[in-house]
C-alpha cells in the first residue's frame, strides 16, 4: 500500500494528533493532582489503561503474541511507576515514570495512525518522527514535575528529544526491512507448487 506522506487533512491531524495528546495530557493531569479524591480514581484508570486495556486490544486487533508481549512490557513499566509512587520521596509520588508510560502509548498510537499501514518510508519516517517529537513533549513535560530529577538542563531536554527523533528514522528503516522479508516469504510460498495435490494426484 503506497500513502502519500503529504496527503494529511485536518480530519486526520484531528483524530491522530489532537486528541490522543489531549487523552495524555489529562492523563498527565489525574495522575499530578494532589486532590485525594483522585487517588483512588487515578491508579484504577491509569491501570486499567495501561495494564488491561492495550494488551487487550492488540491481542484482538494483532495476534496472542502481540497481545502479551505489549501486556509485559507495559506492566513491567506500570509497576516500575507504581513502585515508585509507594517509596515516593516527602510524601508525593514522582510522575516522570508516568510521563514514560504515557509517552511509549502516545508514540505507539500517533505514529499507527498517522501512518495508515503504508510501506514508504517517507511516510514511516514522517508519522514516526512527528510521534516521537510529541512523546519527547510529553515526558519533558513530565520530567518538570519531578522531585527527584530536579531542574531540567536543556542538554537533558536535547537528549530526550534527539534519542526520539533518532529513532523515528531508524525503525521505519528497520519495518521496511521486515516488510520486504514477510513479502519475499510470501511470494515463493504461492509460487511453490501445492504438495497435497501433487501427492493426490501420485497416488
């Protein structure tokens, strides 16, 4: 399938830009406010988010494999942010890990949508690089925030942001790589001749 990386209306920058950051940001939002009320409201939502509900959905929308492996990694990173919330410093939890998680959904959804299965790698490269800018946004944001790293340096900030923008060149480099074998693959498998009616018609 071939996307034009130009072809972007204002109903897809909608849909793929706009509303997934503003789904972070009150995320973001819950997850720093001191009310008490939300307390309880906050690791019920951030968890059934990030432990339940994604793995679930790739396990639908993909395959089981896709569906655990995102369900490990993606726990693994909520108890990491929920570990930290238990051993949190004068009594308040850091969010910089919460800015993690967020960020890794944002990127993952922002960069799928924008994308729209194609196989360009202008394309790849430009949903990818816009969705790891936003996800460089997201956790400096956060990182603002945070009792224990302190004031942000800006050579901080660069790094957060060049490793993101890095990597949305280098992995649509590496998808074109897996696309073209599964293609390969495909191809000589209906090339082969079907062994079934061979062996039928031997017999």
């Amino acid at each position: 399938m071939s996307t034009s990386p130009l072809k972007l209306g204002i109903k897809d920058l909608v849909y793929s830009v706009v509303a997934p950051t503003v789904v972070a940001l009150l995320i973001m939002a819950v997850g720093m406010s001191p009310a008490t009320s939300f307390v309880g409201l906050k690791y019920t939502l951030l968890e059934a988010i990030v432990v339940v509900s994604v793995p679930m959905l790739f396990g639908l929308l993909w395959n089981r494999w896709a569906g655990g492996c995102s369900g490990f990694l993606l726990g693994s990173l909520y108890a990491l942010y929920f570990s930290d919330q238990v051993y949190a410093v004068q009594g308040r939890g850091d969010i910089s890990l919460l800015g993690v998680v967020v960020s890794a959904m944002l990127i993952g959804y922002v960069t799928g949508a924008l994308n729209k299965r194609s196989t360009e790698y202008k394309r790849m490269a430009l949903s990818a690089v816009t969705a790891a800018v936003i996800g460089a946004a997201i956790v400096t944001y956060a990182d603002q925030y945070s009792i224990q790293l302190g004031e942000l340096k800006s050579a901080t900030v660069f790094l957060t942001l060049f490793t993101r923008v890095l990597c949305g060149l280098i992995v649509p480099f590496i998808a074109r790589v897996f696309i073209s074998y599964s293609s390969k693959s495909d191809r000589e498998k209906r090339l082969q001749p079907p062994t079934n009616a061979m062996q039928g018609n031997s017999d």
